[in-house]
C-alpha cells in the first residue's frame, strides 16, 4: 500500500459519507497527479473498487 492510499483511507474514516466517497477520491486522484506515478493511481483505483464492492455487498447483506 502506498501513501495515496493510505491518506485515502485516513480521510475516509474522517468522513464516512458515502456522498463524500467520490469528492476524496478525486482530490487524492489530484495529488497523484500533481506528485505521483501511474503504479500509484493503479493502487488507488483498485483499492476504491475494493471499498465499492465491500460496501455495496454490506448496504444489500450480501454475504
């Protein structure tokens, strides 16, 4: 796990808000941009892809 991700993942504990998911996304996506590499944003991608599914699978109680 890099640093983007983990930043991601601090700030997502802050702010749990599923409407607030897409907002810290991008502006981690930014800061990627601006200081990053693309192994970095792949990361970020698939660890937000992860998070989606695992709280799409717990809002419908699919085990």
């Amino acid at each position: 796990m890099n640093n983007f991700v983990q930043y991601y993942m601090d700030a997502r504990k802050k702010d749990s808000k599923p409407e607030n998911r897409q907002l810290i996304f991008t502006a981690v996506a930014r800061s990627i941009a601006e200081m990053g590499t693309i192994e970095d944003l792949k990361s970020l991608v698939s660890y937000y892809e992860s998070e989606w599914g695992k709280n799409f699978d717990e809002e419908n109680n699919i085990a």
